[in-house]
C-alpha cells in the first residue's frame, strides 16, 4: 500500500510531501523544510516508516531545505538535480533516473526553466506527478532569476507534464492559497499562463511582464540550499530537550514514556491536571504530583518553579497534552507530556499512591 501525505510550512507555503511503501517500511520526503525536520521526522515515527532519501525539486530560494539535517537525523540520502550545483549531495539525478522506495518507485523528469535544475517526480503508475515550481496550481514558478527562460520552461511543462494522462494529479511546491492538488486536465484547459491555446510567445510576454519583487529570502536560502541546506555557524537548529528522554509527536507534544519518568521522578515537577476527585480514584496519582486542574493550571502557574523541567499528567494523556501547551504559553521552557497517561503507567505496572489494590 502507497502512504502519502501532504505537510504544510506556513511561513514560505511550502508543501513537502511524504511517499511510503507500507510493506517495506522505506519512504521519500519531498522538498523538506529545515525548520519542519522535526515534524516530519515525528510523522515518519508514528507511521512506522524509514525514510531512504530527501528529494528536491530545484535550489529554493524561499527557504531552506531540510535535507542535510533529514540526513543527520534520519540517516537519510541527499538526493538533487546534478544541473543544480548544489554540493554535499549522495546522488545527482538527472533525466530518466529512478528512484525506489520498496517496491515502487518515482520517475525523475527534468523541467528546467524556472531555474536550470529544477526536476519533477513522476510516481511509478503515472497517477501523481511532484512539479516543484515548474507548473504550481493555475500557475508556473517564475523565470526572471537563477536562470530562468520562459522558452525553457514552456517546454518543460508541456512536454514532461501536461503531457501525462489527463487524470494525474498534480502536487506543486507552494501555493499561497491554500489550494492543495491539481490534474493535468485541469491544467491543460484553465491554467492562464500555460493552458488553453496559448502559444510559447503569449506565456513569454506574459513572463516578462510580471514585475515581481525579489525573494525576501533569497540570500540566505540560495547560498544554503547550494550546501544541500547545510548550516553555518549559529544557524544549527535548536539541540533537542537534555533533561529527560523525550519524544516528539506529530501533533507538536514534547512526551516522556512512563519508565522514563519513574527514573527521572525526583529531578522534575509532575503536575495533575485532573479534578480533585480524580486525584483520588481508582488510578491514584504519582508519587510528588501536584495537582492544579487544567481549568485552573493557566492562572495558577505562577506556584510552579520555571527553572525545573515539567510533566503533566492526566488520565489518557490528552488533557496534559494540552497543558503542555498552556504552560509553554505561560514561559515554561521544559515540559512534557506523560505518553498514555496513567492508563499506560499502570499498564506497565509502575507505582502509584492511592488508587485502587
């Protein structure tokens, strides 16, 4: 089975898809975001999938790429246009190369123009297509920059993609709309720059005539993405939390699982967000807990010490989960969750005060 998903970067509307082969577990991201590395590290965790290699469609130049930190912290291949003249990359594509994930496998097209390596992913049955910024939605990357040619990619798009079956869908790199997927067929017929009758000279006037600003990020994103989104000096991403084993979850949660929390008890602040007559139920509560209810835990913060590390606590682990949040909102640096919560801790038969025999 094909597992796909789209993830979004809100701050370059950068989508960066995710491509896995359930049987073998090996996966591809697409276009990864150096600041989103931890989130797409987390939803490869939770599905069960490796990720073999981080794929480019082009040199960005909006924002950095994750691949070099996929690479440090997933074992991930590097894996760019050889046009490009981006360095520190395991594997230069170029036309007509594949790459496998499993048992399946992307088609590697090369759709120059908006700049000179700029490539497309073509899914192995031909019913999805990843164009990068060469063809976005009712749209095409421009090409007034990093050697852009209208001609060139009037080319590129009708040859290697609107060229595929009507029915391919089609993932673009960005969209500032919020607009999510396409189809060849809805490209060849309403896209105003490239579809319809117009001609290779109706899209370079149209190309030329743009009058766009300069990417806001261009000189820092150009330079690094060269390095295949290797960073310089003070620009390492923030190190991981040191207090405690911790995980991080899809959905933005700092956890610790209960065996490691019995280790590290005495050295942190549990704080139950349960009512008062949980506290005292059938599931107990921890050794040292405090308990300040979720309803009260924004208000009531201030009785907590800022400098030590903070895990919540609930039943499940939603409620904490969510405190997580209020207390990071509140200025608490170090927090996390209990994973399960106290089901799951007494599941793996750890101690509680109270509670049930």
């Amino acid at each position: 089975m094909l597992v796909f998903r789209q993830l979004f970067d809100a701050a370059s509307s950068t989508y960066t898809y995710l491509l896995g082969d359930a049987a073998s577990g090996e996966a591809l991201v697409i276009d990864p975001v150096f600041e989103q590395v931890r989130r797409d590290a987390a939803l490869l965790r939770e599905l069960g999938l490796r990720a073999v290699a981080t794929l480019d469609t082009h040199v960005h130049a909006d924002h950095v790429t994750g691949a070099w930190l996929m690479r440090q912290r997933c074992g991930s291949r590097i894996l760019v246009s050889a046009a490009s003249g981006a360095v520190g990359a395991d594997r230069p594509l170029a036309h007509g190369d594949r790459v496998a994930f499993g048992s399946r496998h992307l088609e590697v097209r090369a759709t120059p123009g908006h700049t000179d390596g700029c490539l497309s992913y073509v899914l192995d049955d031909r019913s999805l297509a990843y164009t990068g910024d060469a063809l976005l939605i009712r749209g095409c990357g421009r090409t007034d920059f990093q050697q852009g040619s209208a001609q060139r990619l009037y080319r590129s798009v009708h040859t290697q993609l609107l060229s595929l079956p009507p029915a391919c869908l089609l993932y673009p790199a960005h969209d500032y709309r919020g607009i999510s997927v396409t189809s060849v067929a809805e490209e060849r017929r309403y896209n105003p720059r490239l579809g319809g009758d117009v001609n290779e000279a109706d899209f370079s006037g149209y190309m030329d005539n743009l009058g766009l600003p300069h990417p806001k990020l261009i000189d820092i994103a150009l330079p690094a993405n060269l390095r295949c989104g290797q960073p310089q000096g003070s620009a390492l991403p923030p190190a991981d939390p040191d207090w405690a084993p911790l995980t991080y979850t899809f959905s933005g949660i700092w956890e610790i699982q209960p065996q490691s929390l019995a280790e590290c008890a005495a050295r942190v602040q549990i704080v139950d967000v349960r009512e008062p007559a949980e506290f005292g139920d059938a599931l107990g509560h921890l050794h040292g807990a405090r308990l300040l209810p979720l309803a009260q835990l924004a208000a009531r913060s201030g009785e907590l010490d800022a400098a030590r590390p903070v895990v919540t606590v609930c039943r499940s682990g939603a409620r904490s989960a969510q405190a997580t949040v209020l207390l990071q909102k509140a200025g608490f640096g170090r927090v996390a969750n209990l994973a399960g919560g106290l089901l799951r801790w007494h599941a793996e038969g750890l101690a509680v005060e109270g509670g049930a025999a």
